[in-house]
C-alpha cells in the first residue's frame, strides 16, 4: 500500500532522514510541516517470539480482541488487528495482556493509568512519533486505502483545524493562516479571504474514517493557538480501534 501526496503548485519538500512519511513543505505562499498517516485495520499478526507455531495457534496469530466476555470480538467489523503506517502498539501488548482478555480485567490492571506512557515500555512506541516546531502550520494527510467498515473517528489531542480547508472550487487547499478575529469575515466575495476559507466550520475530531476514504488536516499551529511543547496524543477515539493500536504521537518542540 502507499499514499500519493499533491503538493501546492510551485512547493519543493525536504523529507525527514530515513523517512518518506514527514518532510518540510516550502512553496511560494506558505511553509508546513507534513505528516502521512495511514490506517490499517482487518490485518494479520503473529507472536515474533515466546510461541511454537503450530495448527492448535494457528501458527502463532494474534487473537481477535474480546470485546464481550472473553475469546470473540462483538462484531466481524472488530476483527483482525490494526496497524499505522506498518508499525503496531495495541495497549494490550503494553499492559502485557493477550487481546482477548475479558474487559472487566483490563479496567483493574494497575499500569492502565499509564499506558501511553514511555515509562511503561522504556521508549516511543512504534506507531509514528511525528514532530514539528511550536507555532508552525501543520498538515496531516489521513487515509485508509482499505480495511472492513468499522469506522474511525481520528483525534489530535489539543488541536482542531477545519473541516473543509478548501479554496477555488475546492482546487486548492488553505495557504493562509486564519485570521485573528474569526468572526470578521474578509469582504471578498462569499467570505473567502485570501489563502484561508472563513466559511467553514472548525472540528477537533474527524468522523468517518474508514476504508478507502482520506482527509486533509491543516493545523494552523503546532502545539495549538499558543505553541505549548510536548508530546500530543493522536488516536482513534473509538474503544475498538485504540484499544487495538490507533495511536501515536505529534511531539512539538521548541
């Protein structure tokens, strides 16, 4: 699977070392940073290490999750495993539980209050740790090129951007910061001030996410309105999905 990313017209890019999933975009009316975040979900896993494959374990596959009771997930949509940009973190495997433990038992497991933290683990988790610079405008290109239909709704802790961050007919995305006042409206025609849409609405969660579907992200400011460093939760705010791996971090530095 890949994601193809359109720039703006006229921009060249930097990717991150050793990556081809972040890279600093600089065209001829805005600078971002940009991230691609790809959803994977219905996919397989095995143990790496602990497990004799064998018939009886199916050759060391991964469980489904049991989300009633122990052994079965609720619905076929719950099943199979998840994943971002091939790296997976179920909180399962960080509270050293199998996934289909029944739930009343995770809910009195005494590293529950912690689970996303590195302390837990000794280290990032390996779903992706983006970065950026406070302040700085960030996208986000959010997809799903398949999966079964068990939708997503995609959160970035601290944030919010817009829901339709489109300009020209829809051909061009948002190149200009929103504007200070929010509810002055620019008096070009149908309220479109230069670079930014001012008609659309503003969301802290995207719904709807599910196979074959993709979104842009235009954060205005990384760490949100006030640049706040430090390490922002993104995730799947449904229960299925993080508890079974959607998540990473957007970390802001200085």
């Amino acid at each position: 699977m890949a994601a193809l990313v359109v720039e703006p017209p006229g921009s060249s890019w930097t990717t991150d070392p050793g990556s081809r999933l972040s890279a600093r975009v600089t065209g001829p009316d805005t600078s971002f940073r940009e991230h691609v975040t790809v959803l994977q979900d219905n996919i397989q896993l095995r143990y790496g290490s602990q497990c004799t494959p064998g018939d009886a374990n199916l050759q060391c596959a991964v469980p489904n999750i049991a989300t009633e009771g122990a052994g079965v997930a609720e619905d076929a949509e719950d099943s199979g495993q998840k994943a971002i940009n091939y790296g997976a973190e179920p909180l399962w495997f960080r509270l050293g539980i199998t996934p289909d433990t029944a739930s009343g038992d995770i809910t009195n497991n005494t590293n529950i209050h912690r689970v996303y933290a590195n302390e837990l683990v000794g280290g990032d988790p390996q779903t992706p740790v983006f970065t950026a610079k406070a302040g700085e405008p960030v996208r986000i290109r959010l997809l799903e090129p398949g999966g079964h239909t068990r939708a997503h709704v995609f959160t970035v802790h601290g944030h919010a951007w817009q829901r339709e961050p489109y300009l020209n007919n829809s051909d061009r995305l948002n190149y200009g910061p929103p504007p200070d006042d929010p509810t002055v409206l620019n008096k070009e025609p149908n309220g479109i001030s230069p670079g930014h849409n001012n008609m659309s609405w503003w969301v802290g969660a995207q719904e709807g996410m599910t196979a074959q579907n993709h979104f842009d992200l235009l954060l205005p400011s990384a760490g949100g309105r006030f640049g706040v460093t430090g390490d922002y939760l993104f995730q799947d705010s449904a229960s299925f999905g993080n508890y079974q791996g959607l998540w990473g971090i957007l970390r802001i530095t200085p």
